[in-house]
C-alpha cells in the first residue's frame, strides 16, 4: 500500500486536514459532512470524556456542565504550556488539551485513508509570539512533540500564507507574483511568491518565496475590541466606585474578552471582591451584569455574542446584540462604525505587516497582479476595504477562505513527501 501524506492546519478559530496521495489532495469530512471544524473542545463533568468541534460548542451553549475550550493555539510557546489548568476539578496539560484535539483529526483522516498515516506537514503563523524568538521556537517543538505523539514519523512544517498560495496555484493558468494575506482568529500572515502553473510540481519553491512577515493580531482580538467598546461599559467597564471615585478593576473585563483568559476567571476570590465593590458601586445596575456572568460562567457565551456581532456586520450596517442569558430583554445596538472605529488599530497594524512584506520582498505594491485572502477576518468590512485600497490594480482571491491553508498543506506534503513514497 502505497503511504500517504496529509497537511494539518490547526488554527486559532478553525482547523481541517487535507490528504495527499500520488498528487490527488483532498479535504478529509471531519465533522459529519463539514470539512472544516471550530478549534473547540469540550470536556463533560460526568466522566471528563472529551467533545470536539460544532457538537462542544453545542453542548457549552446548552450548559451542559463541563469544561468549554477554544483558542488553544494562542497557549503555544506562552507560560500557559508549562502550567496547564484546571478542567472538571482536575489538573490537566494544554500539550495533552491539544493532542486530544489534533487526535481527533488524524484518527478522521486515518479512517479515510485506510491506513495510519505517518509523514504530515504542519501548517504554522510566521510568528507564534510577535518579537519574542526563543518563544516562537518553542511554540514550533511543542507542536512537532505534539505530532510525534500522535503517531507521526516524518513531520514537516510550512507557514500558513505560503501553503494558502499553493492551494491557489493549483488552479492557476500562467504566472503572477501575488500576496497572500491569512488572517486568523490569532495571527495575520503574509507572503510575496510567484505562484505559476508550471513551477508547481518544482521539489523546491524557496526561490520563489520573496519574503514573509507575521502579526500576533486576528480576529480574536476584533473580538476584544468590540466587547471593550460596546459591550464591556455595559458590564460597568470603565465605571467608578467608592467617595474617591476610582475606576472599578478594569482586568477582569480584558480578560472576559479573550477567548483564552476566560476560564482562569470564575475563581471565589474574584467573584467576592466584584461583590464586595458592587456595594460602593456608582451604577449598579450595569456592574451587577459583571457579578452574574461570573456567577453563572457565562464569559464564552458573552465572548460569541461579540463574535456573532462581528461577523453580522461584515454585511449589516447595525446589529442588535443580545443578552437574554445575563437579563431578559437586554440587548445593545451596535453599529458598524462604532466596530471600525474600535478595530482601527489593528487594521493598521495588519496592513503595516503587509506593507512591511513589499518592502522585505524589495517591490512597490504596484508590482503585486494577485491578492489572496484567506481566513475568517479576512470577511470584515475594514479588511477588505484596506487590501483593495492598497492594491487597486490588483485581481482579489478570496474563495475557500476556511480551508485554502489546509488543502496547500497537503500539497506542500505532496511535493515534500512524494518522492519519499
């Protein structure tokens, strides 16, 4: 039998796998008939038995009680690894959280296969850690220690733009120098590459690769800056308390818009000092919003309703957000201005990460005949409006914007492994 290869694109927000065999590539159904599944996990009370996917989503938001988990891929390379935490009461590793996950998805593609597949390419950010080196290679070996547990042999990596640009090229007729632009849930990656019809099946595209840069900012954090501009205030964010009017504790409130922060919240410690300056309180009525999400754990279901708000505005001018879980009837209008004015920063730095990519590739933004954009963020309104500004000549790609990263890293394993096999 004739081994087969596979390209894993475990992401913040979304995560597939892709099989490659004598040059036929194709995405494994992971979920049902989806081939593409939500980097979610959930670890139910009764017996810790472990939930992936749409069906832990699920089962968080129907509150069955357990331990709800996302955005796993930002713990890689931080302090988080070594520390692990708490799930149902019991101490647990993320490198053992993450193995489980990842698990998941190779027994999928195992099961397709027929047979235990051993040589796997990994897709990975261009920077796990922004500016922090020795971190960004540790993240890499926690993630190659990772695969080899799983059970791979042979384990390669590749940058996650690069392999969206393979995935494009294979549908591609002639030559164009493109950019590629992966925007994520956590990181923002860009490559400069020639991508041709006929340098496709060349062993070897490292000359080809004019230049890639990275950015620790995605979705997750337009996720943060719209629940602190929105949502947050009406949690009592940035309210006062007390006859010197100081401003009530303003951690909390950051860490309920991090998707990987919330569950490190709802210790007793923390719920008594909420308790404790709600009585000093100057508006009690929005700081007791604060008290009762904590009580009832319900940051995740705070952190999707600004997630469902994000992604509403990409095609709505105003959405009403509500809250039924917090109060009946509670409900915030949020329009999209409001959501661009609070995700500026980032954008600038996304596009400032794009433009440094031109420069480290030596070429004017004109040069550029293809823009590809892949990943989720890449859906925003003042995302889109920004590439099309700095690249008005340019041809915009932005098809299979979920699973593009997985398919090119199947066939970077193709090219990789193939003459192996």
């Amino acid at each position: 039998m004739t081994p087969l290869s596979c390209g894993i694109d475990f992401g913040t927000s979304n995560s597939s796998i892709a099989l490659a065999s004598n040059g036929t590539i194709s995405l494994v159904p992971v979920e049902e008939t989806q081939v593409t599944m939500p980097s979610a996990l959930f670890f139910q009370r009764l017996d810790n038995k472990a939930f992936y996917g749409r069906t832990a989503v699920d089962m968080f938001f129907n509150r069955q009680p357990g331990r709800f988990m996302r955005s796993l891929k930002r713990v890689l390379g931080t302090s988080l690894m070594k520390q692990g935490t708490l799930v149902n009461g019991a101490s647990m590793g993320f490198s053992t959280i993450i193995t489980a996950f990842l698990q998941h998805l190779k027994t999928k593609a195992d099961q397709v296969a027929g047979q235990e597949i051993e040589y796997v390419v990994m897709g990975r950010p261009v920077h796990f850690v922004d500016n922090d080196p020795s971190a960004d290679t540790r993240a890499q070996a926690e993630l190659h220690a990772i695969a080899q547990r799983l059970g791979f042999k042979h384990i390669e990596f590749q940058f996650e733009p690069i392999a969206a640009a393979f995935a494009h090229e294979a549908r591609l007729r002639g030559e164009k120098l493109a950019l590629v632009a992966d925007l994520g849930g956590g990181t923002s990656d860009f490559t400069v590459i020639r991508l041709s019809d006929k340098s496709r099946l060349k062993p070897d595209r490292t000359a080809d690769i004019l230049a890639n840069t990275g950015i620790r900012v995605g979705g997750n954090d337009f996720d943060k800056a719209l629940s602190l501009a929105t949502i947050l205030p009406e949690l009592g964010y940035r309210s006062t308390y007390g006859s010197k009017n100081l401003e009530v504790p303003l951690k909390p409130y950051h860490d309920l818009a991090e998707w990987s922060k919330v569950n490190f919240l709802y210790t007793p410690k923390l719920i008594m000092q909420v308790r404790q300056l709600l009585h000093e309180s100057h508006d009690k009525k929005r700081y007791i919003r604060l008290l009762k999400v904590l009580e009832d754990e319900t940051g995740h279901s705070l952190l999707a309703v600004a997630e469902n708000a994000k992604i509403a505005l990409s095609a709505q001018s105003i959405h009403h957000a509500g809250f039924d879980f917090i109060e009946p009837d509670f409900s915030i209008p949020i329009q999209r201005t409001l959501f661009d004015g609070a995700i500026r920063a980032d954008v600038d730095a996304i596009v400032a990460s794009a433009k440094q990519c031109l420069q480290d590739a030596g070429i004017g933004r004109e040069a550029i005949e293809l823009v590809i954009l892949t990943g989720g963020s890449t859906e925003v309104q003042a995302i889109q409006a920004a590439f099309r500004s700095l690249f008005p000549q340019a041809a915009i790609a932005d098809d299979n914007k979920l699973s593009s990263v997985g398919l090119g890293l199947a066939y970077a394993s193709d090219h990789t492994f193939g003459h192996r096999h």
